[in-house]
C-alpha cells in the first residue's frame, strides 16, 4: 500500500509551532506525530507544503512519479493514523475518501487514488485551495464520507497537549516491542513493567519513578539526576538532561532538552532549554526555546472556567479549563518572566523586562509585552546560529531563507 502524507491549509490554526516545520514533524507522544505514521505503513512518502520542501526529510512525495496500485492520501495532522492506515476502510470499494466540511472550510482526511490520477495534482502545494478542488473533482467524487467535525484532525496545538498523556499510554507496548533493550534497575511505585529504561540511558540513584497515571519511557542518551520525580506518562527523549525535576504526568520531551522545574502535562520540542525552576503546564514548547530562571506560566482561570486562547486571530475557546502556553520556534524569555493563560508566542520573539505575557505575541515581538519592538531578523538568525551551534548544529541556507520569509511576512 503507497501512502502519501500530506500537509493540508490546516497547518496554519497550529500556529505558532508550525511555522517552520510540517505538522508531522510536531512532538508528541513518545516521539513525533510522523513515527505514528511510519509505525503503520512501511511504503510511506511526505508531502509538505511548498515552502518546506527542501527542508522536509524523506522520501518526498512527486505527483510525477509512477508507482504500481493505488495511491492513498492522508492527512498529516490526523489523530490516530495507525486506526485508519491498519483498518479495511481504506480497502472498501464503496468509499473513495473522506472530507471535513464544517462551514466553508474543506479539509481532506484521506482518499484513494488509482495510478493514473495522481499526476492530476502536478504542480499543486496541498495546502493550497486547489489541492481539495482537484481531489473532489476526480470521478467517483460522491464516494467520499463528509463528516461535520474536525476530530479525526488536530486544529489546535492544545488539542495536541490534551491529547499526549492517552496517547503515550496507548503507544507504550509498540514501543518496547520495537525497542527491545532497556530496562534498567530504578527506584519506582506502581508496575516495574510500565518503567522502560534503554539502554545508554543514565539514571542517578534518588530518582524516583511512579506508573500510578501512565508509564515512562527513558530513551538513549538521556540523563537523569537526582533528586527527581518522574510520573507517567512520561517520554524523555535521547540526550535529553533532567536534573532536580518534578516531571507530572503526561510530559513528552524531545531530543537534548534541558529540564528542571516543576513541569506538567506539557510538550517539549527538541533543543529546549528549561534547567531552572519555575512551573510549565499544559503547555507546547517549540525548538530552541530558552526559558529564563523562574519563568512560570498559568494553566487554569481564577474561575476554574473554560479559557479562550489568544492566537493571532483572536480569542478562541478551547473547551478547556486547563490549557497553558504555546511558544514557537526559537522563543527566549527573559529572568522572571510570567505567562497568562492561553498565551501563545511567535517564533523568534525575544522577551525580557515583562512582569505578564498577557496575550499574543507577534513573530520577531522585542522587549516587554505591550511596548513590542521588532526583533531584527538579521540580529535573531545570529542569535540562532550562535544558540545551535552550542548544540552541534548548523543554521543552514534553506532554514535561514525560510526564517528571513517569516519575518517578511510578520502579523
């Protein structure tokens, strides 16, 4: 079965943690959202947006290119991949695909294409509105399930923070089934089972684990020091350091972070440097973010009431009482710094001086929140290159042109 993952307009509502990456490539659960994808289907290609395509990894997707039997496209910010991709649905003869229609809005959850009608999307960026016209015209187009909601997709990056604690719990037994090795000696409460250390992994005495909520996985590389907590669940990504953390359930970081604090119920993207005190809940961190000592963020109303999120279209209710920050890419909050709740910060905004983050901050903001200035985009992509540098790796010339668009296009 060939399957094309693609990244649809729907990228943009996950702003600000989409900006320089496709949806695939977002954290979550004990990875990202692509090794769900290529846990279920071994002939698998990426079909980013335009923009990204020379920063994508591959295979890459090419309308151009023959291939044998059907083709299946599906939607890069679906919930449950390996539901759909390991199901007969995508086999029944009398379904051709399915749409989400809520409103005027069109979004593609998957179709089926025969060999010869994937060059009818040649030239075509699938987040472009001729992407879902060319899908709808092709014959058999009354075949496709139209459903009213959007819940198969992730549209919001809390949606993606409420979601990683069932779903480390879900994608726990794969995991060790395709990671054999591991399970070292540790202090722990619950199930010893539910407590997978890989091997490579270092984990100091007085580090204390407890399964009661969910299990933790500990990967490669990652370095745990005493004293800490970890609840699950929990992931702790390769060459990632924890040290003197209270880590609450349902917590997923990336490669190579640096944690300390108290922190709950958050995503960490790779190369996050928290390792200073401070509380981080319900929250989604971006790449290279640098969190100041004592930066602290508010996850629940002083009404214990649903909170509207504040995103660069405005105030959007989450249906949540619990719903924290959201930082994009290369975010540097200064000493202090405290944010409201549903707060959500561009990519490259550099804050210092800022009693509260109390709402939206644009991509590139400068200085304390209500007196902005603009990061100089030259000055941030030194920043960038000085900061990645320090973790061995390169700014290279697509990131860089990628980054310099973004601020050519800040809102």
């Amino acid at each position: 079965m060939r399957v094309a993952v693609f990244e649809d307009c729907g990228w943009r509502e996950l702003h600000p943690l989409t900006d320089f990456k496709p949806v695939w490539e977002l954290s979550f659960s004990l990875g990202k959202l692509s090794d769900r994808f290529l846990a279920a289907a071994d002939d698998l290609s990426w079909w980013p947006r335009r923009d990204l395509r020379e920063l994508c990894p591959g295979p890459l997707f090419d309308p151009e290119e023959p291939g044998g039997g059907p083709l299946f496209l599906v939607n890069g910010a679906l919930r449950e991949p390996g539901s759909l991709l390991q199901s007969h649905k995508l086999a029944a003869d009398e379904l051709r695909g399915e749409l989400c229609v809520v409103g005027d809005k069109r979004r593609l959850v998957w179709a089926r294409l025969e060999p010869d009608e994937a060059g009818g999307l040649r030239g075509v960026s699938p987040d472009e509105p001729r992407f879902i016209e060319s899908i709808i015209s092709l014959p058999g187009a009354e075949r496709f399930a139209i459903t009213e909601e959007e819940t198969s997709l992730f549209r919001r990056p809390w949606e993606l923070v409420e979601a990683n604690a069932e779903a480390i719990r879900r994608d726990f037994s794969a995991y060790v089934e395709r990671n054999r090795q591991g399970r070292q000696r540790c202090e722990f409460q619950g199930e010893a089972e539910r407590v997978f250390i890989e091997e490579g992994a270092r984990v100091e005495a007085g580090v204390f684990f407890s399964t009661a909520e969910g299990p933790v996985v500990v990967a490669a590389g990652a370095e745990l020091r005493a004293p800490s907590r970890i609840e699950g669940p929990c992931y702790i990504g390769p060459k990632t350091v924890v040290d003197s953390a209270s880590l609450r359930p349902g917590c997923t970081f990336g490669e190579d972070c640096r944690v300390s604090g108290e922190i709950e119920a958050s995503i960490f993207a790779p190369h996050v440097n928290k390792h200073h005190y401070g509380f981080i809940g319900h929250s989604y961190v971006g790449e290279w973010v640098n969190l100041g000592a004592g930066t602290t963020n508010s996850d629940l109303k002083n009404t214990y009431g649903e909170v509207r999120a504040h995103t660069r279209e405005g105030r959007v209710p989450t249906g949540l009482a619990k719903v924290g920050c959201f930082l994009g890419d290369h975010v540097k909050l200064g000493i202090g710094t405290l944010l409201g709740t549903g707060v959500s910060v561009g990519p490259f905004s550099n804050i210092f001086a800022s009693p509260t983050v109390a709402g939206y901050a644009p991509p590139f903001s400068w200085g304390p929140y209500g007196a902005f200035e603009t990061f100089e985009p030259a000055k941030a992509l030194e920043v960038a290159k000085v900061v990645m540098a320090r973790r061995g790796v390169e700014l290279g010339p697509d990131y860089r042109r990628l980054i310099e668009g973004c601020a050519l296009s800040r809102e």
